[in-house]
C-alpha cells in the first residue's frame, strides 16, 4: 500500500493502437492511413517496445531526417529498417562496454545485482536463447484484486459462475461496426455439416498425450540433423546440384555449401552475426560466419535450412554469392469430385474480454453460427487463456478444469441446431491442457453421443480434408514468432508476411523456427513427426495477434483471422467459401522433378500446364 502522499506505482502500459496514438500526439505526430496504427503496434510486439519508447524513438528518427510529421507506411518501413533493426546490438554492445569501465561503489552495486538477476534467470530458463532475449509478449497492465465470494463450481455457464467480476466489459459491448467485413467480399449461408478427416495416415497425426520434458541433447542433434539431410537433398534435386562440400575448408573457387542459419550469440539475428551450422556428412555441424554484402535480396531467419554458393579463402568466413530458394510441396490431387460449395467460419481465442470472464464474444459468435449455419465451425485456442488477468491472478472462483469443460460444453450445444461440422484445435496458452508443442488434442470424455460424429478433436497443428481440399491449422503465432527473428535485403518493398508464409511452405513445417521462441516447449522429435507439413495446404490458417490478413501465397491461401477479443475490445473472425470443380483431378502448376519421380521434388515453372484454380473462392475477416 502506498504511502500517504506517493502515487502508487503503475505497471507498464498496454500496447494498443489507442495508447500509441496517445503518445504521438504529444509530439503532434499524424498518421497517414488507415494501415499505419495496425503497423505501429506490429513495431512494438516485435521489437519488444512500449508505447512512449515508440513515441520517443519516432520523434527522434523524424528529427534527424527532418521529415514531415505526417507517418506514412513507407515512412515506418525505413524507421525499422535504419532504426529498430540496430537497436539489439547496439543494446548489447553498450551493456558489455558499461562492464568493462571503472565503477564506484553505487554503479558496482548495480553491476552486482544485474550478474545476480541473470544468474537466477538463467536458473529456471533454458540456455538455448540465454536472458537478455528481448519479450515479445505485451505487457500486462495492473490488475486490481478482489476479494473472493463463496458460489458453486457447478452453477450455469454464466459471468457470474467463474468471476467475482460479474459486470459485462464496457468496452466491448460498446464497440462499433460490430459484423462489418473487414476484408474480402461478403460471405452467404451454408447448409450445415461436410464431411472431413484428418489429412494422411495415423502416422502422420497426433492422436493422444505422449511423454515429453525428457530431451536428451542427442536425439534433439538427431531429429535437427535428420531435417537438414532431407530439405538438402530436395534442394540438391531441384536446382540439380552436383553435390554439396565443407563449409569450413578454405577454397578460392566458388562451392555449394549445405546448412542450417544460425546466430553467432544469444541476441537478435541480424546481417553482421549470421552463420552457417553445416550438415553433418559434408562439414561435420561445423560453423561458419556468412557475409551476405554480395546477396543483392535475402531473407534468413534462424533454423532456416538453406544452400549457399559462395567462397571461403580462409576458412573462416564466406562470402556468400547466390542462395538456393526452397522447395515447396505439391498440392493434394483429389480423386473424388466435391458435391456442392461449403462454407467455413475460423475463429480463434481468446473468448473473453481481459477485463471478466462474461464470455460475451464467444456468445456473440455461437449466434453468428445460428444465422449462418456454417458448414464447418473451427475454433482455435485459448479457450482459458493463461494470459488472462484472473487466471494469473488466481481469482477464478472454480478449477481451470471446470471452468474449460463447461466452455466446451457451451460452444457444442451452441452449434448443435445449426448442424455444422465442429473443430476444436488447442492452443499453448489454454492453461487446462498440455504444455508442449506439438500439443495432442482435447480430453473430453464427457462428449454427448448425438454430437461425437459431428465434433472433432484435433491435435495443434494438424492437417485436415474437406471433401478433398487441404486446410492446414496452427494455432501457435508463428508470424509473431518467425518476424521477430527474421532478417531481409530486398531492393524493392517487401511483405514481411508474405516472406514468413513462403518460409513456413518451402522449409514444410508448421514451425521452422530453431532455436524456437521462449514461449513454446518444444519437443523436437515429435516437431519433426507431426509438425511437419504432408503437402502444400489449399488453405494455412495463422491466427496472430498481429494485423489480420488474406494472401496469396505460392498459390496457397493464407489467412489470418485475428483473435476473438483484443484486450478489452472486440477482435475478428474468419469465412472461408470452398468450390472446385466435379473433375476431382485438379490441373497444378507444378510438375515432378525432371531428376525424379518422388512427390516432394517439385519445379515451380511449367509452361505447358494450365495456371491452378484454388478451391478458396472467397474469403473474408469479419469484425465481431
């Protein structure tokens, strides 16, 4: 409690649009575009920032450009390009020069305290990414606490049955434009019901808990080792290579290296600290800096398997001159003809409000489902966010457990008259479910007879057949993850999420990233048998907490719906319309390897092949 006449001390502020533009408008800062508040709190989730740094950082790069005061998209892409992306090793540099100075006894207390802070860090973190990782995470803002009152676990599913917080978010009921698309043409009403199934064999998909939080650094060597070796061997095929040799042997003439990109510390990848971990038959794992100064267009990002021709007159670092472009996988070729048009709604948690547990937008959406009567109902996690305020407070007044049972029960019968097809994909932060990546599907025992044909329960991530076109899900903020880490060159303007999605389609894994963010637990011999992708999906649907977007992307329809609620507001979903044509064999662009017959080696050109229809005919992002 603070003391008479002392402000009591206020958390870190919330990264919204609303307090970024708060900010800027101290420094009679203007935004041009409808675009550029979605794009400066993108800046702040990547590079870690909070409203006012942002504010303070703007000004200054604006200042010394002496540029207009009106911020444009272009604007920002050459601030986080000169500015942010400097910003790590400059934090790092002067950390490492503030020890090496002489101190008195007060800057040698601060010293000792910061070694013993990162030693306590480094105790409970595991080492891969070391504690000076900047959070990608959004600060949480100051959580009042209340006192608890005595009510029923086993009340109704209503406000008042998980929350002593019973008064509806005033935010969120008072949102705007509530059922305007956002973007993408209009949707019309489904029939309810189609018929889908996990994409591949039992193999290929998680279909119960396995043992993890017991990796020993060989078989993580191995399965890391495993993926080099097959990605190398698609891209020896396809650009017909003749071979691949020693990253680390010294040689004056141009060779063809095989590897995986890495970071020479514990910071952000940037140009100056990339290597080369090569494979172990040619190099033996061994590292090797790049110098990417000749590459006229690149984009890396750690984990990323890539073959390189360059020259190493040392042995000590290569200059690297051409990088192979990965190989994405064919599409699925159907046998049987799809009957009639279906029409999917995606949507994706949390479904509560930060400020209660009133599960007002996940009733808001089960009445969308009744109008529209969607053919398939795909809902992603957090269905009890572990980010919520009252669950990390512990102020909710039944077990997490209860609490996720009754949700689910809400969302079945909620969809039940509508007739619509249900799947349930889990997320990380559900805090009632397994803490591993990739996560095996929900336990619900207590699922109705009536309704066990028509919901299914699915594994993150996972592949799915709708009456023969592909959907790939993943509920985990891949774009997130991969764009805080990612690095390019690009002599024109480039999007950086068309850059991750090519990524995440031509390195065939729902998660290429390694070493992976601080918030996933990986385990690496599951991530390499059921994360990886069986073919190149008709539809990839990322849920971020990034902007929301529809793209084309190497012919695959990448769609990011939002989440349900943003904070204390309303967020979007999405509807997806899907129609191919009764032929059932679908004409692709994309033909065998010249060099193979195997169905992964695949040219990108052919000219003699008619362009590929998508079966995604519409797609739209709709406001709750």
């Amino acid at each position: 409690m603070a003391e008479p006449g002392m402000e009591p001390e206020r958390g870190p502020e919330a990264v919204t649009a609303e307090a970024v533009l708060r900010e800027l408008r101290l420094f009679e800062l203007r935004c041009e575009g409808e675009e550029v508040p979605d794009k400066l709190v993108e800046l702040c989730l990547s590079h870690g920032l909070g409203p006012v740094a942002l504010a303070n950082e703007l000004l200054a790069f604006v200042t010394s450009k002496d540029l207009d005061l009106q911020l444009t998209p272009e604007g920002l892409d050459a601030f986080e390009h000169e500015v942010l992306a400097k910003r790590g090793s400059r934090g790092r540099r002067g950390r490492d020069e503030r020890r090496g100075l002489l101190h008195d006894i007060h800057s040698l207390q601060g010293l000792l305290e910061e070694e013993q802070e990162d030693e306590l860090l480094d105790a409970y973190t595991t080492p891969s990414k070391g504690s000076h990782k900047r959070s990608n995470s959004t600060p949480e803002t100051p959580r009042a606490k209340r006192a608890p009152a005595s009510r029923s676990p086993f009340a109704l599913f209503s406000p008042g049955s998980f929350s002593p917080s019973v008064t509806p978010s005033q935010k969120y009921s008072g949102r705007g434009r509530a059922g305007l698309g956002c973007q993408g043409p209009p949707g019309q009403p489904g029939r309810g019901g189609c018929a889908l199934r996990a994409f591949g064999g039992p193999e290929q998909s998680l279909s119960k808990p396995y043992k993890f939080m017991f990796q020993k650094v060989l078989d993580v060597r191995e399965a890391l080792a495993q993926r080099v070796e097959e990605l190398g061997e698609v891209l020896r095929r396809h650009h017909g290579l003749d071979g691949f040799s020693s990253a680390v042997l010294p040689a004056q003439e141009p060779v063809t290296v095989l590897g995986q990109i890495g970071c020479d510390g514990n910071g952000k990848l940037n140009p100056k600290s990339v290597l080369l971990v090569g494979d172990r038959e040619h190099s033996g794992g061994a590292q090797v800096p790049l110098d990417l100064s000749e590459l006229p267009e690149y984009s890396l990002f750690p984990g990323q398997v890539v073959a390189l021709e360059g020259t190493n007159s040392t042995g000590r670092r290569m200059v690297v001159t051409k990088l192979y472009e990965g190989v994405p996988l064919p599409f699925h070729s159907p046998t049987e003809p799809m009957a009639e048009q279906r029409l999917v709604l995606l949507a994706c948690g949390p479904f509560t409000p930060s400020d209660g547990v009133a599960f007002e937008p996940l009733g808001d959406l089960l009445a969308v489902v009744a109008r529209d009567r969607p053919d398939l109902c795909i809902l992603f996690g957090p269905f009890l966010d572990a980010k919520h305020e009252q669950v990390e407070s512990c102020q909710l007044l039944s077990p997490f457990s209860d609490v996720f049972r009754l949700c689910l029960r809400t969302i079945i019968e909620g969809t039940r008259s509508s007739g619509s097809q249900l799947v349930l994909v889990p997320s990380l932060r559900d805090v009632s479910h397994h803490f591993v990546y990739p996560q095996p599907p929900f336990s619900f025992p207590d699922l109705p007879k009536e309704d066990r044909a028509r919901v299914l329960l699915v594994p993150e991530p996972c592949t799915l057949d709708i009456d023969g076109v592909v959907l790939g899900l993943t509920s985990t903020d891949l774009l997130l993850h991969m764009g805080a880490e990612e690095i390019s060159s690009s002599s024109g303007l480039s999007d950086r999420f068309t850059r991750i999605l090519r990524h995440v389609l031509t390195q065939r894994s729902f998660y290429p990233l390694y070493p992976p963010s601080e918030e996933l637990n990986v385990d690496f011999e599951a991530l390499g048998a059921f994360a990886a992708l069986p073919v190149t999906p008709d539809v990839l649907v990322t849920p971020s907490e990034l902007r929301f977007f529809i793209k084309d992307v190497l012919g695959c329809v990448c769609i990011n719906p939002g989440r349900l609620t943003k904070g204390q507001a309303g967020g979007t979903y999405g509807r997806l319309l899907l129609r191919r044509d009764g032929r059932g064999d679908r004409t692709t662009d994309r033909t065998t390897d010249r060099t193979t017959d195997r169905p992964g080696d695949i040219a990108r050109d052919n000219p003699g092949a008619a362009p590929r229809s998508s079966p995604c005919v519409a797609a739209q992002v709709v406001r709750i």
